[in-house]
C-alpha cells in the first residue's frame, strides 16, 4: 500500500509544452485517509534534479530514507492525477516535514486557506 510522502518511479508520459513528462521519481502527496482506500487514481508531484530555485518548487536532499541519488525538487507547480498502475517501484518516503513543505505550496498554488 502507498503512504502518502512516498517517493516513487512512473512513466508520465508524453509532455505537452513545459508539462514534466517521461519517466521520474515522484512525491505522493494524496491523503493517507484515502490512500488506504487503495484508490485507483493517486495525485503525485514529479521531482526534477534540474534546480531552478522556483518559488513553487520545494527542494530535497538525497537520504536513505526518501530513496533520493541527488538533490532534486519538488515541482508543486506540475501536480497531477495518476493511474495507480503507473508507479512501478516506491524508493522511499521524503518524510513528515518534507511532505508538510509541499503540502503547504500546494496549498498556495491552488489558493487553499491555511
């Protein structure tokens, strides 16, 4: 079962324009509450180790734990829906306060009340 910070390796397909596309890790960020669910479709933050400094991107250094080989981030900026069958592989967990600082520019970039 996924676990929502999980770190994880999808083929997000063909982009169109600046989408992120192709094969990448990418941060699990649905809500455990439904993730326990099993539900088919799962929403994912794809990772980049291409670091712009964006504003809307949240960096993360390479540990054990998160399954991360170099510093890479978190473009909050391209969160979509998935297919659950997309994920092949879980790496790792980024970890509650990694997960709570995309979380929180999720929430800026959707205009969610904190």
């Amino acid at each position: 079962m996924l676990t929502s910070g999980d770190v994880v390796d999808l083929d997000l397909g063909m982009p169109a324009g600046q989408e992120a596309g192709f094969r990448h890790p990418a941060v699990v960020v649905t809500a455990q509450r439904v993730l326990g669910a099993e539900p088919s479709v799962v929403q994912v933050v794809p990772l980049t180790s291409v670091l712009r400094r964006f504003a809307s991107e949240v960096e993360l250094d390479p540990d054990p734990g998160n399954g991360l080989v170099r510093k890479s981030a978190a473009q909050c900026q391209h969160i979509r829906a998935v297919a659950a069958s997309r994920i092949d592989n879980t790496r790792g967990n980024v970890g509650r306060s990694a997960l709570l600082q995309i979380r929180e520019v999720l929430g800026l970039i959707l205009d969610v009340p904190g």
